[in-house]
C-alpha cells in the first residue's frame, strides 16, 4: 500500500510510478519510519524493478539538491507529502536539477576527502560530501560551511580576522586550527590547536585546544573534553569508539551515499565500535552485523535497513 495523500492533489496527474517513489521517500524519511512500513516499501519495490529505479532516482537527485535536511527529523508525514512530494517530482521529471550549493568554491564530493590551499594561504581538509564558500576582503576573511564538516589550519594575519560561518553560528579563529562539522540537526566544533570564539544568538563561547562543543538553533551546548576520534577521517579511517549506532551509519552513509534506515528506536541509540577506512566505509554497515544482534538488509542498491533479529 503506497502512502496516502489527499484525492485532488494535482500530482496525481504526474507519472505514477515517480508519484509512489516520491510518496514512498517521504514516507520513509519519518522517524517513526517502522518493520511494517518498510515491508509494504519491500512488497512495492519487488513488484516491480522499475519501482526500484524510479526510487533510486529519486535518492540521488533529492540528494544532490541538499533537500535531504528538510525531511529529516520531522514527524509530520502526511502533511509532508504534498509538498516534498511535488519537489521531488519536480527534480525527477528533470525539470529542475540544480546541483547543490552552486556557489560554492570547494567542494569534496561522495567518499573524497580533499585539500586545498585558500587565497590567504590558509590550508583546508575537507570530508566527504562538504562544500564550502569564501569571501575575502583587506580586512577580514570569512568562510562560509555550506554542508559537511571541514578541518581548518589557519594562516596568521592579525590584521585579517578569519570566520566560519555555519548553520547560523559563527567561528572566529584565534591563532588556530580546527574544524568544524555541520548537518540538518546540529554543528560541532573541534579545536586541535590554539582557541576560538563560537558566537551564536548573542552568546559567545571561547574554546581552547583540545575541547569541542556543538550548537544548534539558538543554543550553544556545553564545552567538552574533544573526541580523539573524531577527525580520524583526515587519515583516511573512520573510528567509532562506543558511539550510537543512529550516529555511526548517519557517518558512513556520507561516506559511502545511499541511505540507512534503522528500523528500532532502542536500536539506533545502542553504542557500537567500529573502524573501517574511508575508502571502504561502504562495508561499514554490513561488518556491523557480525558484533550485533542484528540483520542487515539491501533493499535497493542506495538502501539499506537494520533491524533486530
């Protein structure tokens, strides 16, 4: 049974089988996304292959015009479907094809991890699927995170304050090197050398060596003792240390593209170890089910799905 929207919808004249596979991503989007939804998801793709390589479709080109943040965390499916629905049958008829962030001066795109040496002589490490702007004037720098995360080792000119913005926040070096991550939830930042000042909504944080803290909307959360892990990707591997799962597949999901759906709340919050490289990060899922309860299963070559055994 495909989800449900409302009988006079205009989309409804459209194609429909990239109807159903727009309705379907929606619908799968939803944190409350269950065992039962996705088996009727699995009985509509067996039905038809077609149905597989419309929703296929459908992943990549939501994907590449950065919807996906829209979508994520919200709990109001039906009310969703309309309207994302129509945006994506919008990018699938191809009508509209914008490539994500097409300002941006850097990028790296699905499983690179990319260096690159700014106009100031400033040195950049960026991960997988990040993009990034930069504005340079006589008296101050500024870049701005567009998506992903992003190591920065900063060239000293005191004249020049240099400034990452991201997801509303702003990042302001003091003599340093630091990164900076950012998703649809929220943004963290990692100083790994020197201090900088975190701004948001009129609070301001100094942040020294060593310490990492993340903020969100109007909120900048505690400061604490940094993750040695957490930059492990600028060495090529990705190091997870009693983390949850919810957060270890949302990593290697950027690494590898597609998508993971964990099919249980109690699940996704369960802490995982588990080190693989970037250029593997693909296997990540899978090698998961040999220390876990659990079974893993491809549904279509850009989704994947856990769920207890």
């Amino acid at each position: 049974m495909t989800p449900s929207i409302h009988e006079t919808d205009p989309l409804d004249r459209l194609d429909p089988v990239r109807l159903a596979a727009t309705r379907w991503f929606v619908a799968l989007r939803d944190e409350n996304a269950d065992e039962a939804l996705i088996a009727e998801f699995e009985v509509w793709c067996a039905a038809d292959p077609c149905n597989v390589q419309t929703y296929d479709r459908i992943e990549k080109l939501w994907g590449a015009s950065d919807g996906l943040a829209a979508l994520n965390g919200t709990t109001h499916r039906r009310g969703l479907i309309g309207g994302a629905a129509g945006a994506l049958a919008v990018l699938a008829g191809g009508r509209l094809l914008m490539q994500a962030h097409p300002f941006a001066d850097y990028r790296a795109g699905t499983g690179q991890l990319r260096t690159a040496m700014l106009p100031d002589g400033s040195r950049v490490e960026m991960a997988s699927q990040s993009a990034l702007s930069v504005s340079f004037s006589p008296d101050r720098r500024r870049v701005k995170l567009l998506s992903g995360e992003a190591w920065f080792k900063v060239a000293r000119d005191p004249s020049r304050p240099f400034e990452v913005a991201a997801a509303g926040g702003r990042i302001t070096a003091l003599g340093t090197a630091f990164a900076v991550a950012t998703d649809d939830t929220s943004t963290q930042v990692t100083v790994t050398e020197h201090a900088v000042r975190v701004v948001l909504a009129g609070q301001a944080v100094r942040l020294e060596d060593g310490y990492s803290l993340r903020y969100a909307k109007a909120r900048i959360g505690p400061t604490l003792t940094a993750d040695e892990n957490a930059l492990a990707w600028r060495t090529g591997r990705l190091v997870f240390v009693s983390r949850p799962l919810s957060e270890v597949v949302r990593v290697l999901d950027r690494w590898a593209g597609g998508r993971t759906i964990i099919a249980d709340k109690a699940l996704a919050a369960r802490e995982v170890t588990l080190m693989v490289s970037v250029a593997n990060a693909g296997d990540g899922v899978a090698r998961l089910a040999e220390s876990l309860p659990v079974r893993v299963r491809r549904i279509t070559p850009l989704m994947t799905v856990i769920s207890k055994i």
